[in-house]
C-alpha cells in the first residue's frame, strides 16, 4: 500500500488542522505518516487533532524550520518514493529551494514520490497598485513553476478565501475550511457553560493571542464603546500580550476577561458561538479559519489590514471590513455591536468543509481518488 507522508513541523496554532483533514481523506487509500519536529506528537495539539486518526508520527526534525534537504533527508530515511505522496501544507518558506532539494535528493524522476506543496500566503488577486503585494506573489508564482518544471513537485496549489471561486492558473487554488461544531444561536448556553457573562456584548481574539493580531489595538476600540463590550482573550497567551494585560491599569483590566491555555477544538467553537463579535485584526494577507468559523456558526466576524479579507468580507453578510486603525475599529464594532447582522441569503452549505479542502488538494495523487462530499459540520476548521 502506497503512503501519504505529510510534511508539519510545526505544530502550533491550525497546522495539525489541516494535517488532520489531509490525514482523513488519505487514509481511505493510503498509510498516513505525520513528519514533525521534537515533542510534536506529545503536544495537545496532536492529541486534539490527529491523536483519534491512526497516524504514524515521526518526531523527524530536530526545528520547527527545517530546510528542504533535511525535509528530503528525512523522506529517504522513511522510505518515501514512487508511488507515495508527499504533502507540505505550508509551503510558502519551502517553495524557496524545494526546486532544487528534492531532485537532489532523488535524482531520477521516476524515483520521486508525488508532492503536492500548499502555499498559504499567495492572494488570489492583487490590486494593480500593489507593486509589493505583485513582487512577492510574482516570485513565489515563479518559483512554483520552476519547481513543477523540474519535476520537484506535481501540485503547487494556494489557499484562498471561503468564499472564493476562483480555481486558479499556475496555482491551484483551494478554499480554507470554514467549520465550526457550535451556533451563535445557542449563544446563552454556551456563555453558562463557558463562564462567560451574559449581560455584556462580547468581542473575542482566539487561539495564539500573539502582537500580530494587534490585540492592543483591538481593546483601545472595545474600551471606547465604555461599557458597552467587553473583550475576551483566550488561547496561547504568548509573553507580549501578558506585558500589555499587565500594563493595564484597573478600570480596563476589568474590561478584559481572559482564558489561557490550548483550546481543544470544540471549546474554540463554543468561544467562537458565545462571542457577539469575533476580531481578526491582523496584516497577514491570507484566509482567516477564525473567521471561517464565525462565519460557520453565524457569528459577526470583523477584520482589518487585509486585501484577501476584505474582497472575502464583501461576499458574506455577517463579515465587516474596515481600516486597521482604532477610530476604524471601534466605528466598525459599535455598528456590529448595535445592529448585529443576519447570515443573509448566503447558506452554510456554500462554506468548503475539511473533506473539500484536502480532496481538492489531493486531487490527482494516489490518495486523492475520492470526491469530496458536501458535509457541513465536519471536524476541526483552521485558526
């Protein structure tokens, strides 16, 4: 039996997420081997995403960033070759020498197993203005065809938006999952279950609460809305959020509710249903799970200091858009918070699921034989 070797160093934040739906669909025709680094497969993560999948997990790299000639390396001493795939579901850093690491590795063509690399921060479409945004698609794009060329790789796909439905060029695209296990409608419920006051409209920034989600930000636009919302933190609290939680002075610290630690995926949908607003503020150019989450259970998502989620925003009715500012933010909140919008005449049958996402990224390899099967609800979306 062939084996589907899935390249994830790093496990933190949604990697093992998408590990996990690429697992599931593989499974079905192939052994499943998971390459990560040191203590990976011991990590909650693992056990929350992967741990119920018979994956075989090999702690292979001794960094969350190891280069593609290790990766290769690695591979050889697994045993991968003809007629096994290979799956990097991040891509981006890899694609850099892919090209040439891998033939290095496996200097006859019909030697190599099949490789599909995902890239994760390729936009679907690019203002003309944007000279930045063209010089660094434009290089990845190049990079991808020349790694397709030299027969490095067999897909070179790119995530795009939930809503998105373009297929793609030179790139494959494929729609981020947008799953979520709870509804907004059940919000009550789940703020008793979760510990979480009913009384208050609620704006939340999940899973790593790191300086890129601009959680600052975020709080000085909850704080002008006075007591009329309160922000919730809760995941990984990495050390420069606690620095700014400790800098607050009382009046604004009681505004601020917090929940630390790894949140299993079930308890991150609830977080997401009990929320009135879910904040995804952040420059990274690409698809938010987070806000593919909220738009699964109907829970008002607002982003900011991104192109990709603001053209993605326009499609959906309980998605806002606005500048990444604080005057922005908190006109943008007070909006949502007042007038909470409805799903609209867009249904949750139109959101990819995990099945649709790794069958389209699979499609054409050996475990990529069945067609993906519309199943709203399924397990664990990305963050």
């Amino acid at each position: 039996m062939p084996t589907t070797f899935i390249i994830e160093p790093d496990p933190a934040g949604h990697r093992f997420q998408y590990a996990a739906h690429i697992a599931a669909v593989a499974a079905r025709s192939t052994r499943v081997v998971l390459l990560t680094s040191v203590g990976g497969s011991t990590r909650e993560e693992y056990a929350t995403h992967l741990g119920h999948l018979g994956v075989d997990a090999r702690e292979a790299f001794g960094s969350k960033t190891p280069a593609p000639s290790e990766v290769v390396a690695a591979l050889q001493q697994s045993g991968a070759g003809r007629g096994d795939v290979v799956v990097v579901p991040e891509a981006d850093k890899m694609i850099t020498s892919w090209w040439r690491a891998l033939p290095a590795g496996y200097p006859r063509r019909d030697s190599r197993p099949h490789v599909v690399l995902l890239m994760l921060q390729v936009p679907s479409h690019i203002s003309w203005r944007d000279r930045r945004g063209w010089a660094r698609s434009g290089a990845k794009v190049a990079l991808a065809v020349v790694t397709r060329v030299r027969g490095a790789a067999d897909t070179v796909a790119s995530l795009v938006a939930q809503g998105d439905p373009s297929r793609g060029l030179l790139l494959r695209h494929v729609r981020d999952p947008a799953i979520c296990s709870h509804r907004a409608r059940d919000q009550a419920e789940l703020r008793r279950r979760l510990g979480l006051p009913a009384g208050t409209p609620l704006v939340s920034v999940l899973g790593v609460v790191s300086a890129r989600k601009n959680v600052p930000l975020v709080a000085d636009a909850v704080f002008r809305l006075g007591g009329r919302a309160t922000l919730v933190l809760a995941g990984w609290l990495l050390p420069e959020i606690e620095d700014w939680l400790a800098g607050l002075d009382d009046q604004r610290r009681d505004r601020v509710i917090v929940r630390r630690g790894h949140l299993p995926d079930e308890e991150l949908d609830a977080y997401v249903a009990a929320s009135d607003v879910v904040a995804v503020a952040h420059s990274n150019n690409g698809p938010s799970g987070l806000m593919g989450k909220a738009l699964a259970a109907g829970t008002p998502a607002l982003t900011a200091g991104s192109r990709v989620r603001a053209r993605d925003a326009a499609r959906w009715e309980t998605v806002l858009h606005t500048d990444l500012d604080v005057d922005a933010l908190a006109a943008a909140l007070d909006r949502l918070v007042r007038h909470p919008p409805s799903l609209g005449n867009r249904s949750r049958a139109d959101l990819p699921t995990g099945e649709q996402f790794a069958s389209a990224l699979l499609a054409g390899a050996p475990s990529g034989r069945t067609a993906p099967q519309p199943t709203p609800g399924a397990r664990a979306g990305s963050h």
